[in-house]
C-alpha cells in the first residue's frame, strides 16, 4: 500500500448522454437516454435528469420508456465520444506517464509518477480540481468525477462519493474506516452469484466480510477469489496502474427484434459475427486459440460453448465454422434473442500453415449479408444522428417513419434550434456517417438501435 494518496481514478459523468447534451442544446437539462432504441434495446448511458425517474444502465429500453416516457432515446455516435475520449486521455497523458484507460469515459492516472513536488493531502486535491477544470476545457463543458487514494480500488471507490462533478480523497490510514459500512457490491468481483453466497453466510457489508479470517472466506468462495476478497474488504490493494492493458478477448454480440428461429439464419448471423470479430483481431494484429459463442434463449436463459484450436488464429472462415458448430449442441427450438461471437486465448501472431484455408468461403459465408439486414441493421435515420441540409445546415434526427424524417437544426454552438420535417428521399438531406472504423466500434460498445 502506498504512503500517499498518489492514485487518481477519473469518470466521466453519465459520458454518452452529456455528449448529446452537450452537442444538441434543446436536450440540456432534460432527460437523455443512450442506447438501443427499440423494444428490446438496452440503455448504455441515462443522463441525471433520467436517473430521477429510475433509469439505469443496462436495463432494457422498454422499461426505461414506461419509466420516462418523455425522455430523448438516442441511439448513439461513437465517433463523438470517442473524439472526447481522446482529448480527456491526452489530457492525463500531459499529466503522468502512467495513465490506465479502462473505457472510453474512465481511468486511471498514478501521480507518484507525474513528477509532483510533493503528495501530501492539498497537492494532491489540487492536481485533482486543476485536472477537472482542464477536462471541462477540452471536453466542451463535460464534468468528471475525481477520487485519490492509496490505492486503484479505493481511488475508484473514492470518485463515486461525491458523484457527479466531485473529488474526494481518502487519505492513508482511513481507508478502513470508510470501508466498513459499505455493501460488499463495492469490492471488484464481487457480482451477483458472489453476493448470494456471502448473504447465505450472513455477510452484507465490508464490516461483515472483514470479520471472516481468511480460512473462512477461501472455503466460502474459492481460494484465488477468496484471498483476493480477503485482502480488499481490509483496504488492501497493490495493483500497479498499467499504461497498456492488453486485451484478453475479441467478441461481438447481438440482440434482436424478434426471436430468430430459423437454423440457417442463426448460421449466418454467427457467421457475420465472426467476420466482424475477425477483423478486429486482424486490425490488431492478434489471433486467438478459443472461439466461443454465447445464446441467449426466449425465456432470457443464456448458454455459452466454447472450443479451443491447437493454435491461433484469426481467420474469418475458421472462426466461423467454429461458431456454427458449437450452435448444433444447443437446443434454439423455441427462439434464440441475442447471438455473440468471441475469440479469446489471444497472441501477437498466427501459425499460418495450420490454418491455411484452401477451399472457397461457404456460399452462406457471403450470402449471410445480404439475409441479415433486416434483422441487425441500425436504422438508417437513427434517432440522434448527424445530418446535413443542403439549405438548413447541420443538424440531428429527433425521429423517423413512414417515409418521413424530422430533424432539428442545431450544434454545440447555436442554441435550441428549429424542427422541420422532410421525406426519407429528400435529395437535400444527407445522412452524416462516420468512418467505417468508427461504425464497427460503436457496434461493440453501443447496443445496435434497432434491438
């Protein structure tokens, strides 16, 4: 454990939703929800207005309308956050070597490496308060929650406290104090199955799980996960902050508007899946030994198979087949709701003479495509995107159907601006689109708008 609270952890606050604020006036104050817009969409990110009313990440879209049906539901621009995602990161970057990215809106920064004459208690707030001014200047008025402490967890835990647009620092030797009363949910890894077990035992907060000798808690939960525990509900964390965090899987997954039951249509969607995750790894030059895929049912039960290759690989057609062959063992009769592929086991390089792939794609390997757009596709005019009138400027769709889209005029820079309507057809209106790089992205981190 450290002597001085030298680890910063730095968060965003509700990071989707107050880019759309930010850059769509009339939304400021009110509430905005990220994520897949349709019936079984999943909420990303809620603003605080929305928050008000009980809407939280991960829960489905449908809920989140009952709950606040006058929200803004916006289906997402990867390309506009991760643009501030990178001036936010270059940011800490200017003020220590050693920053750890955990997400686009999230990370973390060790400042016994940025140089600072000293560590003590006003230094290290006073960095923290500079640093929130400096991300509120590059970020376009975005707020960040800031935490310091002696330690990752409880630098995180830290910034969570005076959520949003606070900074708290734990000082050495309190950590224990503050830890105590809290939810066991607080310590990393501790996750729902997690949570029963310990409740079984009686044990709630982090008081209670402290009160456990380390014999105790290793019997209940295992023994890796049980010393890990052990150590962190006691303030215990030497975790180093690491500049690079190397990724331990590739995958990608759906949810769709209906339950698909057709065999072959579940073929070809975990075939296009595998192509996606293909390139990936190939844009990162890794290859991976396991492929699995995940299933979840109509009833919201959900499998995973997996099958490990005597080598890497990060061929498309391979990883394919491998997908369409752990579906055969499960049982999708009554209608499959999400569909996932991944690749994990990753290395830096693929044996080639292994994997070499003679024969022709499969006809369904390419035909897939063309079958698949109904299901999967991100609605053209998308609630939320970027449009441009030839005669009216720049602007965002509020909303499409039946052959019409409406659009209000505004940017970052205009004011709440008006709200016209024209025909999907209208050679005037154009749809902004991001890079093709940028798309494949937001498919991995935003839920696909129409699901």
């Amino acid at each position: 454990m450290r002597e001085h609270a030298s680890v910063l952890h730095i968060d965003l606050d509700a990071f989707f939703a107050s880019v759309e604020q930010r850059d769509k006036p009339s939304l400021r104050g009110k509430p905005v929800v990220v994520g897949g817009v349709g019936g079984r969409g999943v909420v990303a990110t809620a603003s605080y207005e929305a928050r008000v009313f009980g809407v939280r990440s991960a829960m489905s879209t449908r809920e989140a309308r009952a709950r606040c049906p006058h929200a803004a539901f916006l289906s997402g621009r990867f390309h506009a956050y991760r643009e501030t995602s990178r001036a936010v990161m270059g940011v800490l970057r200017e003020l220590s070597p050693l920053v750890e990215p955990l997400s686009l809106d999230e990370a973390f920064v060790d400042l016994a490496a940025a140089g600072l004459p000293d560590l003590d208690e006003a230094t290290v707030r006073a960095v923290g308060e500079e640093l929130r001014a400096r991300v509120h200047e590059v970020s376009g008025g975005l707020t960040a929650s800031v935490g310091l402490a002696s330690s990752k967890f409880l630098a995180k835990i830290a910034s969570e406290i005076e959520k949003p647009d606070g900074l708290t620092v734990i000082n050495p030797g309190t950590e224990r104090d503050l830890l105590r009363p809290l939810n066991v949910r607080v310590i990393p890894g501790v996750g729902p199955a997690t949570v029963e077990r310990l409740r079984r035992s009686g044990v709630y907060t982090v008081s209670d799980l402290e009160a456990l000798d380390e014999h105790e808690v290793v019997q209940l939960l295992g023994k890796a996960h049980g010393h890990s525990l052990h150590a962190m509900a006691r303030g215990e964390d030497d975790r180093a902050v690491v500049p690079e965090r190397e990724a331990k899987s590739v995958s990608v997954e759906d949810t769709y508007s209906t339950d698909v039951t057709d065999r072959e249509l579940m073929a070809d969607l975990l075939t296009r899946q595998a192509a996606t995750v293909a390139g990936r790894l190939a844009k990162q030059r890794m290859s991976g030994r396991t492929i699995s895929i995940k299933v979840r049912l109509h009833d919201f039960s959900t499998s995973s198979r997996s099958s490990t290759l005597p080598a890497p690989t990060d061929d498309a057609a391979l990883i394919a087949r491998t997908a369409r062959g752990l579906l055969t063992d499960l049982d999708t009769s009554g209608g499959v709701r999400l569909l996932g592929v991944g690749v994990s086991g990753l290395a830096d390089w693929v044996q080639e003479e292994l994997f070499s792939d003679p024969e022709p794609p499969e006809p369904s390997d390419r035909e897939a495509l063309d079958r698949l757009a109904p299901v999967v596709r991100r609605p053209e005019w998308a609630p939320g995107s970027d449009v441009i009138h030839d005669e009216m400027g720049a602007g965002w769709v509020w909303g499409a159907g039946r052959g019409v889209v409406t659009v209000r005029f505004e940017t970052a820079e205009t004011g709440p601006g008006p709200v016209r309507s024209f025909a999907q057809d209208d050679p005037a209106l154009h749809l902004w689109q991001p890079p093709p790089d940028d798309e494949a992205v937001a498919r991995a981190v935003i839920p696909p708008s129409g699901t």
